[in-house]
C-alpha cells in the first residue's frame, strides 16, 4: 500500500459477524486498536506500562462489507504529531487486494497521564522514532 509502511493482518472471527453476516461496523474500530497496539510498539518502542495514550477522536468511512471470508489487513500511518497528540490515518484493505478497500479511518490520539487523566507532552524521543519509521513523511 503506497504511503503506508505498517501493516497488520487481521483474522476475521465468527462472532465478529452480525445477523447480515458481515463484519459489524464496531469490529472494524477494534481492529483498527488491535493494529495500533503493535504499530507504536515497532515505530517507537512505546512503553505501555509507563506511557498512556487515549483516543480522543476517530472518523470513520466505510466503503465495502468485510465478510466471513475476508482476509483484511490494518495499515496504519502516523501523519501529524502535535505537543501532547498523534493523528493516524488507516486503511482496511483485503490482504494482496489493496484496490478493496474496507474502510478509511483518521484518529487523533494523546499522550496522557492514567493517574491524572490530564495529556502529557510526547516525549521527543517518541516523536523521533516516529518520524525516522514514517521515512520521512515529515519534514
């Protein structure tokens, strides 16, 4: 997928699919999460024990069913880091079929403190990692 470095293969279950016998439009968010999980482990190191970070925004477009016998793949990147916050864009796609696309999501996620709840500058380390993962999608 042109832009997009990350990817992640996702195994669509049975009870994902509801009564039209399609993925249900809430499975697709979970398995945008479960991608995001690993790309910020791979792009940055992020330490989920000692960092937190919370949705705080997604917008989602869904443009094709993904069915029992779909075979999706999450690719996820980060296009903006701002002080204390990342924008992401994703694309849902069928694995070696990347002109079917199952969704486009944009989220925007924060860099907070668990035990305050309040949002935390992104340490600059992170930040770098990032952008030397994205290869030089920013500037």
């Amino acid at each position: 997928m042109q832009g997009y470095k990350y990817n992640k293969p996702i195994e669509v279950r049975y009870a994902d699919a509801d009564m039209m016998r399609h993925v249900n439009n809430a499975k697709f968010l979970t398995y945008i999460e479960h991608a995001r999980g690993e790309y910020f482990t791979q792009s940055c190191s992020w330490d989920w024990y000692k960092l937190g970070m919370v949705l705080a925004r997604t917008e989602i477009d869904y443009k094709k069913p993904i069915l029992l016998s779909s075979h999706p793949v999450v690719w996820i990147r980060t296009v903006k880091i701002g002080k204390t916050s990342f924008t992401q864009q994703n694309l849902i796609a069928e694995t070696g079929q990347p002109e079917v696309i199952y969704a486009e999501a944009t989220n925007v996620l924060v860099h907070v403190d668990y035990s305050t709840g309040r949002p935390l500058p992104i340490p600059e380390k992170i930040k770098d990692a990032i952008r030397q993962y994205e290869d030089g999608l920013f500037h």
